[in-house]
C-alpha cells in the first residue's frame, strides 16, 4: 500500500526567504507525482505535475523535483511572499492517487 | 468554462438523514473523481468514472455511499444514514486523460458536510 508523507507538518518563514518542502513515498512504481496547493476552505489547485519519466518541472518561483528510485520529491519555493501562504499537498499516482497530509505554510511579512 | 463546480459548497444535516452533493466536472473531461478530506488530512479517494462507467470504488465507499455518473457528464455523491463520521469535505475533480494513463486532475471547491 503507497504511503506518502509530507515534513514539515508545519512551516513559518519570513518574507523573501527561499524554502522546500518535502514529499516521500514508499511505492516507487507511479505515473507521475503533482504538487497541490490548498487555501483554507478551498478546494486544491495544481501546482505542477512531474512524470515518472522526468526529474523535475518548473513554474515561475516553484520548481518540483523527482527521485523516483529514492522515493522522495521537493518542492523548492523561491522568494516566498505572504501571498504563498496556504497548505502544500504532494499526491503520486498510481493503481490510485494518494496524498500526503500537506505542509502548512505561513509566510510573514 | 469555470472550472468543476460542486453543489452545495456547505450542507448541514442529522445523523440519519440522507445527503446528495452533484459535482459537475470541466466541459469534456471524461474521468471524474470524487475524494473525501479530513480536517488536517490530505484527500483521500473513494471512487472514479470513465465517462458514465464507475472503474474503481475504494473500500472507504461503505454501502451507505452512492456514486453515479449517468449521462458521463455530472455526478452525484448519495450518502444515507448519515454519521458523524461522515463530516468531511467532499472534492470532486475531473481530468481530460488525454493518453489513457493519469492525468493532472483539477479539482472542485468542495461540499463541506457537518453531520451533528
């Protein structure tokens, strides 16, 4: 059965610092791994979406990155603004799409 | 198009009671999802279409949960005998699956059930 987790659970950082988030999972046979954000309330949004063929995908400040082998994908943020604010969720898919709890970030300005 | 909408975005209901939540996905997406989300938790799948034909069920998707797809365009998430073990929010998403494998999904805002 996949696993996937997501540390931090929590994060606050100060306006304008570069930050990355992290995703692991247990089962290395996926399709492909997205990276979601949630507002409060709010349905999900996607960020990016990383094929199980590819190393890393790129958009504007949020670069993704994806080891297969290891189990284990980044969500690099530059420049973070309060704007970024909001619940980062990592889903793999597979036989399904599992999701990791998310990290919840906060950034002050 | 504005995206997958869903109906009621909130619904309040007691426990016994039955509920429906109608998810319309985006124009021409044939794959539709409906997930169920905790407070703290990430979604978690309970069941997909392929246009009108329901593929997969998770085992989440007790007796008491209905899924339907009839006319492979809206979608709609029956609940009876509510419990309040069933407040949750409900996302719906659809994706195109335009190479027959996974595809990025785009999800709806949500129905929030709260079973008192």
């Amino acid at each position: 059965k996949q696993e996937v987790t997501q540390i931090p659970a929590a994060l606050s950082v100060p306006e304008g610092e570069n930050l990355v988030l992290n995703c692991s999972f247990t089962d290395s046979a996926i399709y492909n791994l997205q990276w979601f954000r949630q507002d409060p309330g709010k349905g999900l949004t996607s960020l990016l979406l990383i094929q199980s063929s590819q190393r890393e995908q790129t958009s504007g400040r949020l670069n993704a990155s994806l080891d297969k082998s290891s189990g284990r994908s980044t969500l690099y943020i530059a420049a973070s603004q309060p704007g970024d604010s909001a619940t980062y969720l990592c889903a793999v898919s597979g036989s399904d799409m599992r999701f990791g709890a998310g990290t919840r970030l906060t950034v002050k300005p | 198009d504005t995206g997958v909408s869903q109906d009621p975005r909130h619904k309040i209901t007691k426990r016994g009671q039955n509920v429906t939540f109608r998810c319309d996905p985006i124009s021409e997406h044939n794959r539709l999802y409906w997930y169920r989300q905790t407070l703290g938790q990430g979604p978690e799948f309970l069941t997909y279409f392929q246009n009108e034909a329901q593929l997969e069920k998770s085992r989440l998707l007790s007796d008491r949960f209905s899924a339907e797809r009839p006319k492979g365009s809206f979608s709609t998430l029956e609940i009876q005998r509510t419990e309040q073990g069933d407040s949750a929010m409900y996302l719906c998403a659809s994706s195109p699956a335009l190479f027959g494998g996974p595809e990025t999904q785009y999800f709806g805002p949500g129905t929030r059930l709260l079973v008192l």
